[in-house]
C-alpha cells in the first residue's frame, strides 16, 4: 500500500524478509513504479529502482557517498562487524589511492596474463563433470571454479578456503537488516573471520602472486601497509560471491532457454553476451546503499543528510522505461549500460576478472557439452545482498 506521510511516497514492504529473498521480482517492481524515490518505512531507508536515478546515484559520488557504508548500516552512526572497506567504502581523495593500486593489480594486462590458465582449469573442470554427467551445477561447478582459480591467482595459503564462503556471507548478510539471518551468519562465521585476519598477514600469503603487487605498493609508500592488508581482504569477501552466483545464474538460464543455448554451444565467443545478459535479468548482487551526504532535491523529494538510499540495481535492470522486454533473457540484445557493475568511480574494479573467470566457464561448456538440463528444483540463496542459488541439480550430455 502507498501512503503519503510527511509528502513522502511511503512504500509499507520489506524487500529483505525470507518471502521476498524467494521471489524478489514482485516487491522491486513495487518499488520501482511506486514513484522515482520511495520511503521504506518498515527499514526507514530510501529506495529507487528506476535506471535514470540509479545511474545518477552511482555518478554523484559527492552526494551519494561510501564512507559512511554501503549497507543500510550507517556506519558513521553505528558499528559495524568490521573495519571498513579501503576501496568500495571510501571517499575521495583516499579512494583514489587505494583504487590505482586495485586497478593495477586487476588490469587488463594482468587478466589477459591469467586468461590461458583460467582457460585451461574451465576445460578440466568441465571434462570431469562430463565423465559423470549428472552433478551440482553450483557447487560442483559455479563455485568450484572461482574457488580454485581466483585463490592462487592472489596468492593465498592452501589451508583454510574451506572459511571463504561463510565470511562472504557474513559480508552481505550484514548489509541488510540486523535479524536472524544476519545472526545465523554471524555465528556460522567464527571461525571464518580468525582465519581471514590470518589470511591478510602479508607472512602468509604468496607475494609472486597478485597479493605481491598490493604490498609492492605499501612498501612503495602509494598506501598504508594496513591498507594493503584489507585490499586483500577485498579478494576475501567481495571477490568470489557475485562472480559464483552469477555463473549459476547463467547456466540456470541456459538450461530455461533452449534457444539461447543453442547459439552459445555453435558460438562459444557468445560467452560474454551470455554473462552480461545474466547480470542483467538477474543481477546477483541487486542492491548497493550509499548515504546522503548534503542535503539535495532528487527524484521529486528531498533527502536528508545521513539518510540512506538502496539503489535497487536489479529493479533498474529491469525497468521498461530503458529496457524492452525487460523481463526476457535475451542474448542478442544490445547489453551496454547495465547497472550490475555500477558505474562512475565506484564501479567494480574486479568486472574484468569476473568477466574473464565467467566466460572461461561459459565457454568451456559450450565447447565440450551437447546439452544441459534441470534436473531437480535449485535451490535459491537466502542472502540480503546476494541473489542466486545454493544448489543446482543438473545434467549434461558430453559433445
């Protein structure tokens, strides 16, 4: 129901409870054709789903900053779990200084360096699963390849990965509201955070690799050593999920649309138009919060500083006033200006890693697979700030 208390569009939803984390498509486009900018007044956050404003949002670094969390969290205002993020939770000038170092360290000339070997470990993976044929297209394969790869790639210690995914969902489950799944992760991930505090001691990660590049730099003067430390653990807790899910998204949706597998498995180069399409339609990471740093008239209303604001980034995927078909997992459409990366300086400076790691995959099953199909029910993700799938039960037919 839509009230207007206090001249505000007042949207009475939670998009956070387990019934909307099961089927989130319905409360978003609540959201987004509500008004430009709704009051969520069960989380007393502002939201907006609509591209134009999202997009601003993400543009406006000096309105909408990240220091101040990128959760509903204010973390000016409240503690948080953790210290915060060198590079997705700071503003300028010092995000400058830590984002050169993570742009060197993911650059272009680093991805492509990666390329054969990330290539290579897709093909193996998928040739093991065609001799079975029928296994978990999560966790068999849509996490098992990051979870192998991008590790080494930085140039962590063999011991401990088992902690890598209870942390990241510590990390975005803290995102959202303080209830009982945020709790559940806070205890799931005891054990997790002692070893992520381990990890990002420099004596014990291998410093030939992409960890080395980071603490070059501290050592350079460019950051602090400190700083260094949590730009590994960046790699840590925002480095694995969104690219994870995002490959369980795409074969999910591969598998429910036989056309579009069938120009992927006769051009696997379509790879990428697979992967972004994904992002699009699905967006597995849906929402990212900045907080009103000056007060400014937007989207017909005035915010306040400190205020919150969710951009709903999958709304925006999805909103007919910039898509057509917004709804429809279409591999042939003209991709550009998704909002799943975000855009501006804050834009994910890991989109060309996650992109590189997603296509090996995507294109390691077109190569060698004749068919996929479900074969069971998936299972979604519970996560406030993720979206995707636990479990995938499917099978594959070898070329």
């Amino acid at each position: 129901m839509v009230t207007q208390p206090l001249s505000r569009p007042t949207l009475e939803l939670n998009p956070f409870t387990v019934g909307s984390l099961q089927n989130p498509f319905p409360v978003e486009d609540q959201i987004r054709e509500a008004a430009p900018i709704v009051w969520l007044s069960d989380l007393n956050v502002w939201a907006t789903g609509r591209y134009d404003l999202v997009q601003q949002i993400f543009l406006d670094h000096e309105t909408f900053i990240s220091s101040h969390g990128t959760g509903l969290t204010n973390t000016a205002l409240e503690k948080n779990w953790r210290k915060p993020s060198v590079i997705l939770e700071q503003d300028q000038p010092e995000h400058t200084k830590t984002r050169k170092v993570m742009s060197k360290v993911l650059s272009l000339k680093v991805v492509k360096q990666l390329q054969n070997e990330f290539q290579q470990a897709a093909y193996e993976l998928v040739d093991a699963l065609c001799e079975v044929e029928e296994f978990d297209a999560v966790t068999d394969l849509a996490e098992a390849f990051p979870l192998q790869v991008l590790p080494d790639a930085v140039g962590l210690a063999p011991e401990g990965r088992q902690y890598l995914l209870k942390y990241a969902n510590l990390n975005f489950q803290a995102m959202g509201p303080k209830n009982a799944l945020y709790e559940q992760a806070l205890q799931d991930a005891a054990k997790a955070t002692e070893y992520v505090e381990w990890q990002m001691d420099r004596k014990n990660l291998d410093e030939s690799k992409l960890a080395g590049i980071i603490f070059a730099a501290a050592d350079d003067g460019a950051i602090a050593q400190e700083q260094a430390s949590l730009l590994v653990r960046t790699f840590l807790s925002a480095g694995l999920d969104t690219t994870m899910l995002g490959i369980g998204l795409a074969l999910k949706a591969l598998a429910e649309t036989p056309w579009a597998w069938q120009l992927l498995s006769a051009e696997p180069k379509r790879a990428r138009s697979v992967f972004e399409e994904t992002l699009r339609t699905y967006a597995p990471s849906p929402f990212i919060a900045r907080t009103v740093g000056t007060e400014v008239d937007f989207g017909g209303v005035t915010l306040r500083p400190e205020e919150k604001i969710i951009n709903c980034v999958s709304a925006a995927n999805r909103d007919p006033r910039h898509w057509e078909r917004p709804a429809e997992f279409d591999i042939e459409r003209d991709i550009r200006g998704h909002a799943a990366f975000g855009y501006g300086i804050h834009a994910c400076v890991g989109q060309m890693m996650a992109r590189m790691e997603a296509e090996s995959v995507l294109r390691a099953v077109a190569e060698k697979v004749q068919s996929i199909e479900l074969i069971g029910e998936p299972q979604r993700k519970i996560n406030h700030w993720l979206r995707g799938y636990d479990h995938m039960p499917m099978r594959i037919t070898p070329k």
